[in-house]
C-alpha cells in the first residue's frame, strides 16, 4: 500500500531545501534522533539518548547486516533462530563468523530453549539474534522471556539483537512489547526498528537501532566505513511518520486484520492446519501430511498458479512448513485459497 499522505507531502516539502542536497551525518540528524527517542518514550516508555543510544539507518536490514562486522571476529559464533529472516546468518557469515541455529518450535511458543545451548558454543557467542514479532512464524514473545534473554546474555557476556520491525502490526489486543522495557535489557543489546512496515515506507530505506551505547557506537563506526549516511530529507519525513498524525496506522492494522481473516479462514476450509497470527504479516502453517516445504511450494506454484516460501528457506527447523503473507488485496486473497480449494490438494 502507499505511504501516508503527510509523509509523502513532507518529503516533497524538505526535498526542495538544498541544505539537504550535502552528504549527511552519519549518526543521523539530532531532530531525527530525538524523535525517534520520543517515540520510544511515547510506545514503549523507554528512556533512551538521543545522542549515544540512537543511530539512523539505511533500513533495518543494513544495521542487522553489519553489526556482525562491528563485534564478529573470524570463528565466533551468532546465536541465530531456525526458522529466521536469512540476514541474521548471512551477516555473520560475511564477518567469518559461524551460526549457531536455535530451533523455534512449535510447541515452545516459537521461542528459542536458551538453556538447551551447550557451554562451549555460549563461550564461544559473540551475539544474540531475536525477532519479536516472528518472521516467519508472527509469534510473539512476552515479559518473563526477555527477562531470561537479559540473564543468559549477562551470563555469557552476549550482545542481544533484537529485530523488532513488526512491532506496530498486531491485531486486536494484542499489543507487542519492545525488548528494551525489560530491566537490564539496555544493559546486555540494542533494537533494530524501521519505518517499512508501520508506515508503508520500505521503498524508503529508513530505520534506527536503540540501546546499549557502547553497541550503538561499535555499529556506528562500522556505517562511517561502510556507507555515507542517510539522505536528510528522508530523515525529516521520518520525523513526520514518527509525529504526525498516527490514525492510519489503526486503519492499516484493520486492512491487514481483513486480509488475515480471508487467507486464513480459507486455508482452514481446503483442509490446511492454519491459525491466525497475533501480529506482523505473515501465516505459517504445516505443509500436508507426506510433502516437504518445497515440494508443496512447488505444487501450489504448477497446480493453481500460487507461490508460497518453503518454510526451510529460513533454517532447517522451518522444513514441513510454509509461509504466506498478507500484502495483496483481499479480493486477491479470496481468489488464492478459492484455488487452492478447488484443487483439492489435501
């Protein structure tokens, strides 16, 4: 869907200004930086600096992709979730580093067993990868977790990455925390955030990670070697996201909430074992009894013309599921699983 209608005309507003046209700061603008802190306050009531514990990036996958290189020597390990978004990995393979993979299971809430890690491999951890809400599974992870992830990094001596994109699409009640409300949490990492999915700006590369200053700064280091900061008249759009009107933000969770409804009641009806997520944009649901995750995949693309990611594109323990998403209309949706229902697959 289209960005907010303020956003874009707050951009074509700041675009004309030629004090924006020189390269940025780094660090990003100090009023974007206060404004992201604001906003933390505002949502999450958690208090942050803006000038050492806020740092602008190019989307939040370019600050996951790189704080590997910031704290990943050659052989340390990442503690990444399995199933996860693919960067976690990736980025930790670009340092040298190696990928140590927490299965996220069903049956245990799609949270990681942090006590199911062997001592050699926490010894050996550099950093602590988690995505609440989940891609792919959209589970969420509540207060007594993130307090045990504060323990067990305390322990271990382990800088917690929380990829907290999904926070502001959840459906009914069920509002999504921020890591860093928990005690100690600034203490042991930081959260990547970004105004992709809250304001339908993810052609507009603009997000920030928060937290513990001295990660904020390890990562900042790596961006003025790696990049040239964020265009400013894109910074001060943001602003406009973050403290403008929030309205359409309610009237695009209701969009997504229909869209939901339609796909999964559909699904239910040809058969398939789908539930309805509590946030982000995703469905995940058991492939039939005798398939793998891509070889359903396969079915759905050359039997009704429907792709679906296999489920073990995003770690070993997603094999035996896939994943839908909700960005296409509901008469679009409404017409996928009215295939999938006449095609009988299961």
């Amino acid at each position: 869907m289209p960005t907010f209608d303020n956003i874009v005309k707050k951009l074509q507003e700041t675009v004309e200004n030629p004090a924006y046209h020189r390269y940025p700061s780094y660090q990003g603008l100090k009023v974007f930086r206060k404004s992201v802190a604001d906003w933390y306050k505002r949502r999450f009531n958690v208090t942050l600096d803006p000038n050492t514990e806020v740092v602008s990036l190019i989307g939040s996958k370019e600050g996951i992709a790189h704080i590997s290189l910031a704290f990943i020597d050659p052989e340390d390990i990442s503690l990444v979730p399995d199933p996860a978004y693919p960067v976690y990995n990736i980025g930790t393979l670009f340092a040298g580093g190696r990928s140590y993979y927490m299965p996220l299971l069903e049956e245990n809430g799609y949270l990681p067993d942090l006590d199911a890690i062997p001592e050699d491999v926490c010894e050996k951890a550099k950093l602590l990868f988690l995505n609440y809400p989940n891609n792919p599974t959209s589970a969420l992870a509540d207060v007594p977790f993130f307090e045990r992830v504060v323990a067990f990094a305390k322990k271990h001596n382990i800088i917690v990455c929380h990829d907290a994109a999904y926070t502001e699409i959840y459906y009914g009640d069920n509002k999504p925390i921020s890591f860093l409300e928990v005690d100690g949490a600034k203490d042991v990492g930081i959260e990547f955030h970004s105004l992709s999915k809250t304001y339908n700006m993810t052609g507009w590369r603009v997000g920030f990670a928060v937290g513990n200053a001295q990660v904020i700064a390890g990562l900042g280091k790596i961006k003025t070697n790696v990049d040239s900061g964020l265009f400013e008249a894109i910074q001060v759009a943001g602003i406009e996201a973050l403290e403008g009107d929030q309205s359409p933000q309610e009237d695009l969770r209701k969009v997504y909430q229909r869209r939901r409804d339609v796909l999964v009641k559909g699904l239910q009806e040809a058969g398939l074992k789908a539930t309805a997520p509590k946030a982000a944009l995703y469905v995940w649901f058991p492939v039939p009894e005798g398939r793998t995750s891509a070889g359903f995949a396969k079915e759905l693309l050359e039997t009704v013309g429907i792709v679906a990611t296999p489920g073990n594109g995003f770690g070993p323990t997603g094999e035996g599921y896939v994943r839908m998403t909700l960005c296409l209309p509901e008469e679009r949706l409404q017409e996928a699983v009215a295939r999938i229902k006449s095609a009988k697959l299961v």
